[in-house]
C-alpha cells in the first residue's frame, strides 16, 4: 500500500478544508511542508513555466512532468498530487500515466477531459472532448488502479465553459461512478454555482482558486461551509516569486540596495537543507570534508 496514497485518503475522511498551495518544483515543494500544509499539488501551469519557460499548453511531455513529479515528490514527507493532464493519448496512455505517477510515490493525479492540448482552465479557448471519450480516459485511469496501482483519481471537467454547469455537474457525477476519488469542476464563476457543485456531487470536492481567475477568491471559512475538501493554489507561489525576483532584478541593474529583498543567507541554507546534511554526513570521516 502507498503511504502518500494513504495519508491523502486519512486527510479526506477529515471534516476539514485542506488548503493547497501548488508547487512547481522540489524547492518549492519542500517550502509548503515547512510553512505546515499538509499536501501539495504539482502545478501543470507553474511546472512549465518553471521547467521549460513556456506555457502551460501541452508542450512538456508525459517524461518531463513525471520527472519533475518525481524530484517534488521525494523532497517531502506530505502528499503531492500530480497534474497528468489529458493522460498524453488515448484511454491506453491514461493507464500507463496513472500506474507511472503512482510508481513515482504521487498520492494522486488528476485526469482531465479537455480537447489536447489542454489550456489553463482560467484561459480562453478551451474545448472538451465527448462524453464518451472523457469517461473512457476516468474508467482507464480507474483500471490503472484495479491492476495495483495505489493512488486516488482527481477527475476534472471543463465543460462549464463551452456546455454549462449543468453538463460539467453531470460529467462529474458519471466520473464518480466510474472510480473517481475526488471531482474537480473547473472554473465555476459565482459562489451559487460553486454551491449547486458541493450540493449535487458526493465525495470529496476540489476547488481551483486562481488569484484574478473566474472562480471567486472565498476565504477558506466560506470554502469549507460550502463544501469543499481541498482548496487549491496553483499559480500563488509562483506568481509570489516571479514578481519578488522581478523587483530585486530592477534593484541589483539600478545598482540598488537588494538586502531588505532577501531571504537571511543562514536561513536559507537551512531551508535548503544544508544543515541536514552536515548533521548526517558527520558520522562519515570520508564525507566531513564535504
């Protein structure tokens, strides 16, 4: 049995919202479990631009995500789930991304129906594929399972967009019966329909909260009287860090003082892990010179 599968599976059966920063590498992985979340989330949109310096438009491949999963993952002690897009192909390639994420250590990973190469669910021109199509991808990823892989299925529609929430309710509502562990409707824009999400779907909901998106920025109070089980935050930290190094950029070229920017220079060596090490590579003479 998977222990990241399992504390995500104790962490759903609490009467809590569980809030969700987003990593997009292992640093920052490692940073959310020492500010005391309890589970991240691998990013698909922070991930790109982290990795590859390009949109999050389909155009790291399968290897790469799970590379990147990989290192996020054994950074930490706390569940990641995995962004595994569209699956990368037909009903077949969803089996094998499921059984890799989970072979990777991921506590779950998250199966979309949009039309590939997926867009980010706050951006224009998104589409999805049939029914039939979304619920064959839902029902390999569930047969991953059934053949030993242990890790829990975020299932996700974008169908609010393009066919209403009605159709995106019901595509989700099909998605837990097929194995689906957690449902994921993307993009809702006001708190009534986030309501009629939380009311009419069981088990445990997600809500994706993109600072500026469609989706109502709630205080996590209101998150959880609504229904949700996990809050997540996928570009917060990214975003975060991206206009903090633009700022000291503008310092460090106008020849300014940069310090007050900064993160203490004995702090972040702990944060990174070097005091760890020392206190490990001690009990071997061939390594204290390290």
């Amino acid at each position: 049995m998977s222990a990241s599968a399992e504390a995500l599976r104790n962490l759903l059966a609490q009467d809590k919202l569980h809030v969700m920063p987003c990593c997009f590498d292992a640093l920052s992985a490692k940073l959310i479990q020492q500010a005391g979340f309890d589970l991240t989330f691998l990013s698909g949109f922070a991930a790109s631009a982290a990795r590859i310096g390009q949109p999050d438009l389909g155009l790291m491949s399968y290897a790469e995500v799970l590379d990147q999963a990989r290192n996020s993952i054994d950074a930490v002690n706390i569940p990641l789930i995995a962004d595994g897009d569209t699956g990368y192909g037909n009903a077949m390639n969803v089996r094998r991304t499921v059984s890799g994420f989970a072979r990777a250590g991921a506590a779950a990973v998250m199966i979309e129906d949009q039309l590939a190469p997926k867009r980010c669910g706050h951006t224009p021109g998104k589409a999805v594929v049939s029914r039939q199509e979304a619920f064959d991808r839902i029902r390999a990823a569930n047969d991953a399972k059934e053949a030993g892989a242990d890790i829990l299925i975020l299932a996700r529609t974008d169908a609010r967009h393009e066919h209403g929430l009605g159709e995106a309710i019901e595509r989700a509502a099909k998605f837990k019966e097929l194995g689906a562990d957690i449902l994921f409707v993307e993009a809702p824009k006001n708190v009534e329909e986030m309501t009629t999400i939380c009311r009419e779907l069981p088990g445990p909901k997600m809500a994706n909260i993109v600072e500026g998106g469609e989706t109502p920025d709630l205080s996590h109070g209101e998150l959880k009287d609504i229904g949700y089980a996990i809050a997540a935050y996928p570009l917060t930290l990214m975003a975060s860090a991206m206009k903090a190094m633009m700022s000291t950029l503008a310092s460090l070229k106008a020849d300014e003082d940069r310090t007050p920017q900064l993160m203490d220079f004995t702090e972040l060596r702990e944060r990174i892990g070097f005091n760890d090490y020392y206190q490990v590579s001690s009990r071997y003479e061939t390594s204290k010179r390290d």
